[in-house]
C-alpha cells in the first residue's frame, strides 16, 4: 500500500466532508519548531529538542505505519528515526500509537494512567467502546499492547533538552486523555498547545470538540474545553498555536470563542 498516496488522497477528502481545517505534511510551528507529520486522517509531530535539531519528542504516533512517514519527514531534514528520543501521548487510540511500537522499547513513551493501562494490555482500548465510526482507527492501525509508559500528571513537568513540556487533563475523547503545552526554553513567552483529539478547527478557523460518535463522555469533552481555556488563561499560554490530532492549527484565541459558545447553550 502506499501510504503517502492514500494520505494525499484520502486527507483532503477527510477535510472536505468533515469541514475539518486541512492538515498537511511539514507545517512548522514559529514557537516550538514543531513539525508536522500527516498519516491519511491523523497528525502527529515532531518538535526538535535543541535548535541544532540533533533530536526530537515525538507527539503521537499515528497509525501502525507511521514509523515510515516519520522516517520520510526526518530523512528530508537530514535525519532517522534514531533522532527520536521520546514520546508525549495524548491517549492509547489505534490511530494515535501506531509508531511506538515500531521504534523500539528503549525510548520512553508519556502518558497518563489510565491510558498507560491501555497500553500495557490491563484495560480495553476505549475506541473499542464508542461507536462503529471509531472502530476505523483499528481497522487502520492494531492496539498497541505490551508498551511500559511513563506515567504523568497534569502536575508534572517534562524536560527534554531545551523543551518544556506540561501536560493538561482533558478526558472526553477517552478517559485519560491529556494534552500538552510545550515551549522551548528561549521562548518562554511562547506556547504551542497540542490536544490531540479534544478539539479540532473548522475551515472558517473555529474551534469545537471532537464529534459525539467518537467520544467516550462528551460531558466531559466538552468541559475540558473550558478546562483548557482556564489553563490557558491562568499560565499565560497566548503566544502560541493549537496543533490537534485531527485537523490543521488554528488560533488559540478560537478555544475562548467556543467556550462561550458552549456556554450559551447550556444557558
């Protein structure tokens, strides 16, 4: 199969009937340097650790070939898949593992604990739980089984090199869900956020949370949100952009909108 001719074709058809922001291959964020990599419907990215881009924490995995695609990205940058030297997970989906397993047991992979569970085999994938829509992800990709993460916190900080990565509690999607904000050290004032499959941006820039069919407890998706604009709000997270798991980067000014949104339903 050809992957990057099926991501060329089947992503934009994925924008299209979605009204999804269009992802693409080789964004590159102006505040972490962070890289994207596109795997037919799903981003991951690489965010270089030093400015000599000696190495890189990978955002994600993507589906079970995104080893390749990863690889491809790297090579036209002068590098391997040896220049990876962790894994930050937003949550255990199929379609957001696929990469770890394939590069090694040696480079530690982060998540929370109840997607840790999922990983090492103790609980049930949940995209096994939702809806027949979600089960396409492991039609694409297997569940990744037998994998040891580094159990984290929203309390935690991460250091790698240059970057420093905090991550944020935000179940909806699936339990544990979390996303991230990183910076890298002489850019402090500048944050990108990454909140894999929380939220997505529409064509026309705004934000909203992933379809009910794919959460596991849209109550709680949709309160992340608001989880995620207070964090924003109260770490000064504003200089930077949103890179989701599902569609291309928006503003983060765009979570805020929505909230209020949000909250005029609710009224």
């Amino acid at each position: 199969m050809n992957y990057q001719r099926s991501t060329e074709i089947i992503s934009p058809i994925m924008s299209t009937v979605t009204r999804r922001s269009p992802m693409a291959t080789g964004r590159i964020s102006e505040a972490t340097g962070a890289l994207s990599v596109v795997d037919i419907y799903v981003t991951s990215y690489l965010i270089p650790t030093n400015d000599d881009e000696t190495e890189f924490v990978a955002v994600d995995g993507g589906l079970d070939h995104n080893a390749y695609n990863i690889n491809q990205a790297l090579n036209r940058r002068g590098h391997s898949l040896r220049k990876v030297v962790a894994f930050v997970l937003t949550h255990a989906d199929p379609d957001h593992t696929g990469a770890i397993h394939q590069l090694g047991s040696d480079i530690p992979v982060y998540s929370s604990q109840k997607e840790s569970d999922v990983l090492d085999g103790k609980s049930p994938s949940e995209c096994l739980l939702k809806s027949s829509v979600a089960r396409v992800s492991k039609l694409m990709s297997p569940i990744v089984e037998g994998v040891k993460a580094e159990v984290i916190t929203a309390d935690d900080v991460i250091k790698i090199g240059q970057l420093t990565i905090r991550p944020i509690s935000l179940p909806g999607h699936t339990g544990g869900s979390l996303g991230y904000a990183i910076s890298r050290d002489h850019r402090k004032s500048r944050w990108d956020i990454f909140p894999g499959d929380a939220l997505e941006f529409r064509r026309n820039g705004n934000a909203t949370r992933a379809a009910k069919v794919v959460s596991a407890n849209i109550t709680d998706a949709e309160q992340s949100i608001v989880h995620l604009d207070d964090v924003i709000d109260a770490e000064g997270y504003r200089n930077g952009k949103v890179w989701p798991g599902h569609s291309g980067p928006g503003d983060i000014s765009a979570i805020k909108a929505y909230r209020q949104i949000l909250q005029r339903q609710r009224q």
